[in-house]
C-alpha cells in the first residue's frame, strides 16, 4: 500500500488539528485507500528534520518550518518563523508546484489549511467547522477572557490539555483520526479520552498554584522560573489570569530534552504590546509570532536559558 507520511507540529493542537483536517481531505480529495503515517515534529536545538523523515510515497508538513527536501510534497505553516535560513526561504519562493503554502496571517495553520484546500482543491470543510474553530481560538489566542482559557469549561480546551501534554503517539494518532469525523466535544468525552484528561486537568490546577507562589511581576512583565518545577506545557495564560495587568510573560522551564525560554503577551493587557517577540526570540536562536515566542536550548544549557530570559526581561521594561 502506498503511503501519505504526515509530519505535523507534535503536542500543539493547531499541528494535530491540521493533521486531522489534511489527512481528510487527502483521503477524499488525493488519494483514497493510501495508508496515512503522522509524525509529531518538535522545536528543538540542532536539526529539526531527521534524515530518513520524508519516508511517505508523498510526504506532508502541517504547522511546522519548511524543509526543501526534494521529498517534500506538501507544506503549510503560518508562523512567522518559517524557514531555517534564507537558502531555504529561496528555495519555497522559487517552488511551483502548486503545493506548498505560507501565510504568517492567519491565527491557525487548521483555519489556512481549511481556507486553501476550499478555494484551491474543492475540499469541503464543514464537517470539522468546531475543530478548525476552536483550533483558531486556542493557537490565534482569540478567547474572550483569561477566565475562559484558564477555567477551560469547553471540552476543546481541555482535549488540548491531552494534545500539549501526551507524549503517546498511539494516542495522537487516535485523536488525530477521530478528528477526522468527529467534534473536539465528542472526542473529549470518550472514556479513554476523558481518562487521560483528568489527571492533566488536576495538573493544571496545580501548575496554577505553582506559577502564582512563584511568579513576580518586574515592571510590564511577570517573570517566573519553574526550572525545579516539573512544567513542561502549562497554559501560557496563566501568568495573565493571576496578573490581569500585566503586558508580557517571561519564563524559564526546563525538561528532559530542552531548556525553554518562552515568551508570550496578553490578549487583554490594558498596556498594549510594542515588541514583536519573534525578532527578539530569532536573536537567540528561537523563533515564533510576534505576540508569543520560545527559545529552546540544549536540556544542559539551563544557565544561559536564565541569563537570556533576565535579558529579555530587560528589554521589555521600555
Ligand atoms: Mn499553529
């Protein structure tokens, strides 16, 4: 059988979103009866791309940085930081096949993958209206409230916790291929869905407490360190929720295969953001949108994780 490999943004729910909407339509619209393999792909130090990735009879990559592998069949991404040098910024300009797409605009690569496969393909996107909604809610940050993203009453935000979270791909394939059919809502309530939710939901109450004992806020910016603290994938609000007034969030986390610097700005600040945190995160060798950025170095580099996250809180104050 041949095969459709679809490497996707890993543990975002945009990325497994897109997979989701990709790989329908690629089975209505490409190639009906090929078997689909997804591959989560991660922001990290070093090469992004293994040798060997691109191993698909056609080869995918939704919300995540270009590669100009002659492998490659289709690309879509939205983030600003798209390509890893101008050589491969050059080589996306020069393609004409028709096939691969880039727009920074849009708030999520499920919404540009949606829009595009409508107008270009014939691809009829109204069976995952909620998904490509709620993906557009969660990575374009467009909730009403700091209350709404953090209480996470709706059942996609907390089937996100799972997505941002699990390191199962058995799992991820699963969701992904639900998706395909069925709403976030549907998807959520499945007992072994909901299995995996709870203990991430409780998680996330915690990480509440833990970001409100540690944060503290340094002019525009609240900064905490939860290096010691076992944090890999908190919600991004919540330094937001605790400090309604404050501008932008500087964080330092650290887990088994990264030290992270992120970056972030809240959607409902009453001081509006001046700085485009994807320049700044680009500086250090990171990357992102320009509302919120990360960082990522080497899992033994946690000191100069810190020295860079003081510098850019620094920057921030003006
Ligand atoms: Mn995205």
């Amino acid at each position: 059988m041949k095969k459709i490999k679809i490497c996707y943004h890993g543990n975002c729910f945009d990325g497994v979103s897109s997979a989701a909407v990709f790989s329908r339509f690629y089975a209505e619209r490409v190639h009906a009866g090929w078997e689909h393999v997804f591959q989560p792909m991660m922001h990290r130090a070093g090469a992004l791309f293994d040798d060997g990735v691109f191993d698909g009879d056609e080869n995918a990559i939704v919300d995540f940085k270009y590669s100009p592998s002659p492998d490659l069949t289709w690309w879509f991404d939205h983030h600003q930081s798209a390509f890893l040098s101008d050589d491969d910024e050059a080589h996306f300009r020069a393609d004409r096949s028709g096939r691969k797409f880039l727009d920074p605009h849009y708030k999520s690569c499920t919404k540009f993958i949606a829009d595009t496969l409508a107008s270009r393909f014939g691809f009829d996107p109204e069976p995952q209206r909620e998904l490509i909604h709620w993906a557009n809610i969660i990575d374009g940050a467009l909730y009403s409230s700091a209350a709404e993203a953090v209480e996470m009453k709706a059942p996609a935000l907390r089937l996100a916790l799972v997505v941002e979270a699990d390191r199962d791909l058995a799992l991820m394939e699963m969701i992904i291929r639900r998706l395909q059919s069925r709403t976030p809502a549907e998807v959520a309530s499945e007992p072994e869905i909901a299995a995996r939710i709870a203990p991430l939901y409780d998680r996330h109450l915690r990480s509440i407490d833990v970001i409100r004992s540690e944060a503290r806020e340094i002019g525009p910016v609240v900064f905490f360190d939860v290096a010691a603290c076992d944090m890999e994938g908190y919600s991004k609000f919540i330094p937001y929720y605790l400090h309604p007034d404050a501008t932008y969030s500087v964080s330092v986390s650290h887990s088994s295969f990264r030290a992270k610097v992120s970056v972030g700005s809240s959607p409902w600040a009453p001081r509006p953001r001046t700085h485009d945190l994807a320049k700044i995160c680009e500086r250090y060798g990171g990357g992102g949108h320009a509302v919120v950025a990360a960082i990522s170095l080497a899992p033994d580099a946690l000191d100069e994780a810190r020295r860079i996250a003081a510098e850019i809180v620094n920057e921030l104050q003006t």
